[in-house]
C-alpha cells in the first residue's frame, strides 16, 4: 500500500509536469506550422511536438520504473517491432520501445514514437503472431495520432484532465490498470461521456489499422482475435473487472467478435510457429519468476510431458539452473541444445554467459570474438564483449566497446551507466561524469546531468577541444530543455 501511494504521489508530479507543457499548446496553436493537407489534427499538435512530449514523457517514465536488462529480449523485440513498422501506416520512422519488468500484461503508446510492453506479456502470448498483434494495435494509435486528435477533441476541456489522462497513462504503465484508471476516474469523471465514445472509436480504429499491418507483414490475422480472447480470460479470472470504460484496453465479446469478422474472410493459409519466439519467451518467463527453483520445477515438468520438439522448454531449463547457480547441470543441458542446432545465436550467447559465470573468460573471450566476426555490430553480443572485458579487469577495453556501443544506441541508458561504471575502473574520472551527464539526460534529471557536465570540464579545462567539446554538450542541454519548456 505504501509502494502505491508513492507511485501515485510521482504521478500527481507527472501530472504537473504535463500541464505546464500542454498549456502552452493549448494557447500558442495559431503559431504553429501550417496543418498538412488532410491532417486536421496537426494544426493542433505537429509530429515534432508529439515528439518532443513523448521523449520528455520517456524521460520521467525512465526516472520511476525499472526496465527489463536482457539486450537478447530487447534486440529481439525492436525487430519485431521494426519489421511490423515497415508494413503500417506510421510517418515518422522514430521508434523507442521501452521494455517494463512487470508480471502484468499490458502495452502502451506514447505521442512520438514511444512503445512499451511490459515483459508479463510474455506469459500470455502464446505465439509470435500474438504478441505482434499487440505491438501493431499500439503502432496503430500512433500512425493514426490518437493523441494529438484527442487534444483537438479536447481543446475545450481544462487542462488539469489532459494531464490527468496523461499522468492516468504514466501510472498505468508503470503498475497495471487499477492504479490507472483510479487517477483517471478522479480528473475525467465530467467529461467522461464524450471520451468514452471517443476512446472507443481510437480502439476499433487500432483494431482495424493494426490487423492491415499484420496483413501487409504476412503475419497470422487471427492472432489479434486470439490475443483478444487470452486478454479476456485473464481479466475474468483477476478477480476484480472495473468498468469497461476505465480499462486502458477495453475487451468484450464483441470486440473479439468484430476482430473475427474482419479476418473470416482471408484466405486460408498456414501461418508456422516462429521457434525465435519459444526461446525468446522462455528467457522471459525465467527473468520474471523470482524463485529460479520453481522455474526450474516448471520447465522440467514440461519436458516430462513433451518428449519431442521440446527446444525452447530445455533453453528455459537452462537458464533456471543458471539463474540457481547450479553451473556445471547447466552447462550440460547447454551442450545438448548446441550440438543439435549449432547455428543458433542464442544458444551461443548463453554459452559465453555460462563461461563468464565459470570465470572461463580466455574461453569467452575466443568465443565472442569468433561470433562477433560473424554477426558485427551485433548490439547483444557487443554488450558481451564489453562484460567479457569488465570481468578480465581489461577496463579499458571494456570502455572503448561501451563508447562504440553508446555510439549505436545513445538513447539507451543502460549503456550510459555501464560506462559510467566502468569508466571509473580505468581511473578516466572526466570520462565518468560524462557518461553520467548522458545518463541523466535520458531519465530526466537535467540538473544532475548539468552538474556532471560541469565536473568534467573542470578536469579537462586544459585540453581545448575536449573543453569545447562539453561546453557545446552543455549548450545543446540547456537548448532541450528550453524547447520542452516552450512546448
């Protein structure tokens, strides 16, 4: 009880956060660019703003929830989600997906390109088609910029309700929907008979948009009514169904059924299990259990019962005795995967996972060189090599691949930490607060990142281009921060 009222306490917070950047909107929309032809909602909000908020709102939702640290899931999943992309309707190619290490099923959008899952989903898709019905029902409500025409619906309405909505969004995401559609029960309840049309008439939207990108991506059209159905059995065995209108994902017979309906008539075809998925899942599902003995009794009773084409249940076995240290068992089961199937990348990377638990680091360090010659610029196995290199206590080379990495994927605060930390292992103290400075920048704590900024200069005020080089970070800075303010 006391971890939620803090989670509301951040979302009163967050709430004015939102205020102060949608007034501004609401007031300044004659100033804006011209509204492009057909788009009656850009006149309201254009595509950079919607950006520009949905990155600020990335920033406080990534200072109070903690994401899911498996780059193996994360690649996997920006694939996937890359993939679907290609085949909506979405304009503005900048996707960030945010991983959220929660048990609860759920998944959001955000203006801007900002998707999130939480990792529960996991449990509940049973098929890659299924879970890619969700992320294409989310690419939906962006290609079709449910926000920025919500705010059109809503220019009447004051502003303490759009930031509600919003700060109802961030608690929502960030612990399920009860908690969510408490903050918005309390700022929505006079408006609440138009919305509701309205947000219903975002999700058919979504539902139609999303099942022609499953269509366009080849993909299983069935999968969105069969994720539909999963999600409605498992409200009905919650417990506790709040009002359909208060659900961030409102499901009903009906809605399952118009799914239905739309795909009856495709012609039928086999649409074959994706086998990435099985393992993908499996890492999952071991990541969220916190008892890794009961992961272990739960993947060895599915062997017991599936003799055959039981792949993906071995891999979760062993990376439940992994996760109970119990190396050499591990290693063993480990062996049998690889020799069946010697091409596969996950396998390989758990192997150097393995050998780094066993300390065998000249042999991971072989091993990851000979798959990184074969996959460059592979961001999971890149992560590797700079662990590889943490563990031998080769920091420094540890934080060239770290830089290099930061290079490829600068809006991933993981990275930025993890320099930070191993930078202060190399004795590169200037080094550390900038790391630092970027981390903070992408959870929004612009004050901290300032004040490491302001650190590290103090160190290099000798080196002319590394001093310039800060002072002009510092400027770019305090640039952002003036734009989110005149948002």
């Amino acid at each position: 009880m006391h971890e939620l009222s803090k989670q509301f306490r951040s979302g009163l917070v967050l709430t004015l956060l939102f205020c102060a950047v949608l007034e501004p909107i609401r007031l300044s929309a004659s100033g804006l660019n011209l509204p492009m032809l057909g788009d009656t909602s850009s006149g309201i909000v254009s595509q950079q703003q919607e950006y520009l908020i949905g990155r600020s709102w990335l920033k406080a939702f990534r200072s109070r929830i903690q994401e899911f640290d498996d780059p193996v899931l994360q690649e996997y999943t920006e694939q996937l989600l890359y993939n679907l992309a290609t085949y909506s309707d979405l304009e503005d190619p900048r996707l960030e997906l945010v991983l959220v290490d929660n048990p609860t099923m759920n998944a959001f959008a955000v203006p801007g390109g900002v998707i999130g899952i939480h990792t529960g989903i996991f449990n509940y898709a049973k098929t890659e088609d299924q879970l890619a019905s969700v992320l294409a029902h989310e690419l939906a409500h962006l290609s079709q910029r449910h926000f920025a025409r919500g705010i059109e619906e809503q220019r009447k309405s004051s502003t303490l309700t759009m930031g509600g909505l919003l700060a109802g969004l961030v608690i929502a995401a960030t612990v399920g929907g009860d908690a969510g559609t408490a903050a918005l029960s309390v700022t929505q309840a006079a408006a609440m008979d138009g919305r509701l049309r309205y947000t219903r008439s975002n999700e058919q939207e979504a539902d139609r948009i999303g099942l022609q990108t499953l269509r366009g991506a080849g993909r299983n059209p069935s999968a969105a009514a069969e994720m539909f159905e999963i999600m409605l059995v498992a409200t009905r065995h919650s417990g506790s169904r709040p009002p359909e209108f208060l659900l961030t994902h409102p499901v009903t017979e009906r809605r399952i059924a118009d799914t239905r309906s739309r795909t009856i008539s495709a012609p039928l075809r086999h649409y074959p299990h994706k086998r990435k998925y099985q393992l993908m899942r499996a890492r999952a599902l071991v990541g969220l259990t916190q008892n890794p003995k009961s992961s272990i009794r739960h993947f060895e009773h599915l062997l017991s019962k599936d003799e055959h084409n039981n792949e993906a249940e071995r891999y979760g076995l062993v990376l439940a005795l992994i996760a109970d240290n119990r190396l050499k068992v591990a290693r063993t089961q480990l062996n049998k995967l690889i020799q069946a199937n010697p091409q596969e990348l996950v396998f390989r990377h758990t192997d150097v996972e393995l050998d780094i638990q066993q300390q065998k680091l000249e042999d991971a360090s072989t091993k990851i060189d000979d798959l990184l010659t074969a996959n460059p610029n592979n961001y999971p196995l890149t992560l590797l090599r700079s662990e590889v290199s943490w563990q031998a206590k080769h920091y420094q080379k540890a934080s060239e691949t770290l830089k290099l990495l930061s290079r490829q994927r600068p809006n991933d605060p993981n990275i930025w930490y993890r320099l930070a930390e191993v930078r202060g292992l190399a004795g590169d103290i200037s080094g550390v607060h900038l790391a630092r400075a970027e981390y903070f920048v992408l959870v929004g704590a612009f004050r901290l990142a300032r004040k490491h900024l302001a650190l590290a200069a103090s160190l290099v005020s000798t080196d002319f281009k590394q001093s310039a080089i800060i002072r002009q970070r510092l400027r770019e800075l305090v640039a952002v921060e003036e734009q989110v303010v005149k948002l």
